[in-house]
C-alpha cells in the first residue's frame, strides 16, 4: 500500500438492527491538511487534532460506538439463512454420524450446523415420544401412564454435544486470550506511532517504518469489544497526524491518488451491482465488506472525494432500503399471523362441548376441532416475543376438548360392559330353555326374552355378532325343534309349493294397462297372495323365492319401478310372511337390521374422518375425495332403505 493509504477520506458504517435495521452514520471529507514548519514541529499532535471538524470527531466517536453491534447482527442474520435442508431427512443415527464428524472440524466453522443437528435430533425424538404414546392410547384407552422408553441415541447424542460444547467453550476462551494479547500488540504499535509523531526529526525518514506499523496493525486480529473503540480512535489519530505531517512530493501523492480511486470506483460498481441481487440479505452481507474495504482505503483527490463519496453512499442507500423494506414485511406478516392465531385460539375458546352426549356429536365436534387445527398449521410464525405464548394457548385449549372427549369415550366403554352383561345374562337363560318341549310356554318365554333384548342398548363391537348369534341359535335351535314335531306339515307344504308355482307363472303373464297407477296396484294385489300362501319344503324353499323375484323385478322393470322401490316392496311382502310365524321371527329381523344399520353409520364416519386427512390440492387429492364422497353417499342411501324396513317391522309387532 502506498504513504497515503490511510483513513483521510469519508466512511461509512451501516449496521444492522433487528429493531432498527438500518442506519447510516456519514463522515464528511472536510478534514485539511496542515503544513507545519520545521522549526515548529514540537506541538505535533495538538495541532494534527485541530485539523479534525469537531462534528466529524463526534460522528465518528458515534460510529465506532455502534460499530460494536455490526457482529452480533451478521451472525444473527446468519443463523436466519442457516439451511438444514441436508439434514432434514437424515435419521437419528445419521445425525449422530454427522455430528461426530463436525466435532473434529473448526468450531467457528461448524458451530451454525450443529445447532441445527440438535434441533433436528430433539425434534424427530419429540415426533417418536408422541407415536409412541398415541399407540399407548390407543391400545389403553389414555395416555396418562405413558412413560417414554429410554433413548440409548439420545444419550450418545447428549454425550457428542457434551464433548462439542467443551470444545466450543475453550475455543472461546483461547479467543478472548488471543484478543487481550491483540490488544497489548495494538497498545504497543500506537505508543510506537505517538513517537514517530512527537520525533523533531524529519518525519519523512520515517515513512517506511510507519507503513510497517500500519501493515503491522492490520495483520493483527481483533480485540476486546471494550477497547475497540477507544483503540481505533487512537490509531486514526495518530495516522491522520503522521500523514498531515508528511512532505511528500505531489507525483508520488497523484499516484497514491490515483490508485485509491481505482479501487474505490471498483467499490462502487460493486456496489450498485448488488441492487439485482435477489437475495436481500446476501446482498446486505456483501454491502457490509465493501464498507469494510473501503474503510481501509486512503484518500483520493479532493476535487472528486465528494463525488465519489456520494456515488458509494447512494448505492448502499439503495440496498440499506430493501434491507430494511424486507424486514418490515416479516414484522407485519407476523402481526398477521398473530392477529389471526388469536382469532382462531378465541373460536375454540368459545366451542360449547360440554353438552354432547353421543358418539355421533363428538365425531361431528372433533371434526369442527381437526378443522381449526389444519387451519392453525396453513398460518406462519408470530412475533417472537409472543409466538410461545400463543402457541400454549392454542394447545392448551385443544388438550381441554379432547381430555373431555376421553372421558365421555371412558364412560361409554363402562355403558357398554354393563350391556354386554346384560345381554350375556339374556343369552344363558335361553340357552336353558332351548332344550325344553313345553312348545307353547317356551316359545311365549323366548319371545319375551327377545322383547328385553330390544332395550338393551348397545356393547362394543368386537363381542356384538358373537353374543347375537349366541342368542338367536339358542332361540332358533328350540323354534326348529317345535317345526319339527308339528304334524301334517310336509303335506301342507307340497300343497303350498303348488300353489305358488301357479302364482309365479300368475305373475308372468300380468298384462299391464295404459294406467301405470292400476297396474302397479293390481300388481301388488296379485303379491299380496303370496304371503297367504304357507310354508314350502325347506329345499325347495330358495329356489321357489328366487322365481317369484325374478318374475317380479321383470314386471317392476316393464312398470318403471327403481331399484330401491322394488326392494321395499319384496321387503314388504317378505314381512308379511314373517308376520304369519310369529313375533320371534320379526325380532330376529329387525336386530339384524339394526347392526346392519349401524354398521353402516360407522363406516360413514370413518370416511367422512377420513376425509379430513385429504387435501383436494395435494397429488391425486381430488380423485381420492371424490371416490370417498360417492362411496358415503352409497351408504347413506343403504341406511336409509334400512331404516325403513325397521320402521316397517316396527308397525307390524
């Protein structure tokens, strides 16, 4: 570097505030160069320090006093940018193995990556814990007992960040040691410059040796933060004093000149090319070290030091601008956020549960919950200092629906043993009467029997078929018996397969008329002869039915009749001939019905549940939910034709 690559000209120091992002401290080139006779060189420094502007002193006390804040914003800045997109999919284990090979790196190097190693690590064990206890929940009904296994990968990985954080903590003190022994180094360069200054010798004999002490300064590393700005106070003055001091003829100045304006001309280009940076903070970073290269460069000639200055200062302007138009965009969507979190934190707040009292109407509520809780998740991150406290909030309410949910699932599951006893009860004194031949008196007590089934309410899935058929083959096995022992029954019913062959055959040639109403009715009239007609043999009994309904979908199809119409109407018809048995045989039917029925209910719930997990804009989305809702549309049709027949039933016992 040349004589007169020193700190005449202006700086500039921008630094970076979360709170207040950007601001500008300009320190304006007024300073004149003093010419001192040799005779009078004795007051050197007092009358170097006269040659500063008192308000540019102030300016750059100011300056170096914010200066101090210039570290802690770039690292916060870079710990915004940090990117642990490598990391995201790695597994526990590979962590741990990345986390191994960082610990024998640099820590200054590292240091960013391991901390988003831990957060990944603790946020995939969190993720474990919560499986795990949700598998706990399902299988125990509450999760209050859950204890987390222990982690033989979390223990290494505390032991790895353990030996890292030693490591970091003696890194720090060997860097706060090396920045005292930079201090004393820096103390001692200065006493040395005072001494150039204060010489009566010629100082420019002294030129060389002073470059040595300003390259000398500038190799070493930092110091203490306390000293930093006191320290470079002293240094500046001290050089601006030698080099007011210094008769150095006007070429080798010119070149100096000269030079200096080529890099700082560069300096600017760079400067304003930074402006189609798309990367806001990328190019603050970058606008940082051209200050910083600038600062370390000497004057240039004082015709142009202003308009130079000027073209440098407006285009840090521009990027300071963006900075900080960037960030204010972050701090208004997150207000955003807030606002609307709070909102939605007021909404379940004010959910009235307390008086839902079915499974139905809990499905329905946890449904409504689900929904805000996907709502809660399409909303980004609120202010820092509040984003914690909403968040307890919101968890906080949504763990008070769900723990009453629980507790109305616990009583239900208690509801449902004492049914099942009941039933059970029910099932052991019919299974005592099965074997009995007082047909009458039996049959009129299994009948009753069937009746209090009816009341009882309902008992869990898994053990609802098994304790049915247990029941219904008791009554069953005793009613058979009774067909059995009937005399006469096996004439009758050859005399019934007859008479309903020639109905079927009746049926078959039914002409119908121009009026689809009388048709449709004589119709039916000719059905209704069916259920008159008794029982046929067993063998023959499904292949006899089979034509009769074939007969009658042919007819019902020539009449226009839907599906669902000729279904009740054969229902109709099979119910009059269940009427002609007896009580016991409609009973029998309708419980049937009735866990057909809601078999049907619950797999219309699953679905519509199902439905919450889709997205209609994720890949094949749509489709999926499309296919879901045709298929809960089929069911509700199904359970409405069920609630028919049992409507049916109902009217005729």
């Amino acid at each position: 570097m040349s004589p007169l690559d020193l700190n005449k000209d202006s700086e500039i120091l921008a630094v970076n505030n979360t709170e207040n992002p950007i601001q500008i401290v300009e320190l304006t080139e007024t300073t004149e160069t003093v010419e001192i006779p040799k005779k009078t060189r004795k007051p050197k420094i007092a009358k170097a320090a006269e040659t500063v502007n008192v308000k540019e002193a102030a300016i750059i006390t100011q300056a170096v006093e914010v200066s101090t804040e210039a570290i802690v914003v770039e690292e916060q800045i870079e710990e915004e940018k940090a990117s642990p997109s490598h990391h995201v999919t790695s597994t526990k284990v590979e962590l741990i193995e990345s986390l191994k090979i960082l610990i024998d790196k640099e820590v200054e190097t590292v240091k960013d990556e391991v901390e988003t190693i831990k957060q990944l690590f603790y946020k995939k064990t969190k993720v474990e814990i919560e499986d795990l206890k949700k598998i706990f929940t399902e299988e125990n009904g509450e999760g209050t007992e859950f204890v987390a296994p222990k982690d033989e990968l979390e223990e290494t990985f505390k032991s790895l960040l353990n030996t890292f954080r030693t490591k970091k903590a003696n890194f720090l003190a060997q860097l706060e040691k090396e920045k005292e022994t930079n201090l004393i180094q820096k103390r001692h360069i200065l006493e040395q410059m005072k001494v150039l200054v204060d010489s009566n010798d010629d100082v420019s004999i002294h030129i060389t040796e002073f470059r040595a002490l300003q390259q000398k300064w500038k190799s070493i590393g930092q110091v203490p933060q306390a000293a930093s700005t006191e320290l470079w106070k002293q240094y500046n003055l001290y050089q601006e004093s030698f080099w007011d001091l210094i008769k150095i003829n006007n070429e080798l100045r010119e070149y100096d000149f000269k030079k200096n304006l080529e890099s700082k001309t560069f300096l600017c280009e760079a400067a304003e090319k930074l402006s189609t940076e798309k990367d806001v903070i990328s190019a603050f970073q970058q606008l940082q070290k051209l200050h910083e290269e600038w600062h370390d460069l000497g004057p240039v000639a004082r015709e142009i030091r202003e308009q130079i200055w000027n073209r440098f200062k407006e285009a840090s302007t521009i990027i300071n601008k963006k900075h900080q138009t960037y960030f204010d965009s972050i701090r208004k969507l997150e207000d955003e956020n807030y606002v609307a979190k709070t909102a939605l934190c007021e909404k379940i707040e004010a959910f009235e549960f307390s008086h839902l009292n079915n499974y139905k109407a809990w499905d329905e509520a946890t449904k409504t919950v689900l929904g805000w809780q996907e709502e809660w998740r399409t909303i980004g991150f609120a202010p820092r200092k509040v984003n914690q406290k909403i968040f307890d909030r919101y968890r906080k309410v949504c763990d008070t629906f769900f723990t009453a949910k629980a507790d109305f699932y616990k009583e239900t599951k208690n509801i449902l043993i004492q049914n099942a006893d009941k039933k059970k009860a029910l099932c052991e004194n019919a299974e005592a009467l099965k074997n009995s031949t007082e047909w009458k008196e039996t049959g009129d007590k299994l009948i009753q029997l069937q009746k209090e089934w009816k009341t009882i309410g309902p008992v869990a899935k898994r053990i609802s078929d098994e304790l049915w058929k247990r029941f219904i083959s008791a009554c069953d096995y005793f009613f058979e018996q009774k067909n059995k022992n009937t005399s006469g029954q096996r004439n009758v019913e050859v005399e019934n397969l007859t008479k309903k062959k020639e109905l079927i055959a009746k049926i078959a040639a039914f002409e119908k008329t121009d009026n689809p109403t009388e048709s449709l009715s004589a119709l039916r009239t000719i059905m209704a002869e069916w259920t008159g007609i008794g029982h046929v043999p067993f063998k023959e009994k499904d292949k006899i039915y089979k034509e009769y309904r074939e007969a009658v979908d042919k007819q019902f199809e020539t009449l226009n009749v839907d599906a669902s119409n000729r279904r009740i109407e054969s229902f109709r018809s099979n119910l009059k001939d269940m009427s002609v048995k007896g009580e016991s045989k409609l009973y029998r039917e309708r419980e049937k019905l009735v866990r057909a029925y809601e078999h049907l209910k619950s797999e219309i719930a699953t679905y519509e549940n199902n439905i919450g997990f889709f997205s209609s804009h994720s890949k094949n989305g749509g489709g999926l939910i499309k296919e879901m809702e045709r298929k809960i549309e089929v069911l509700k049709d199904e359970s409405k034709l069920i609630e028919q027949k049992i409507n049916m039933i109902d009217e005729n016992i």
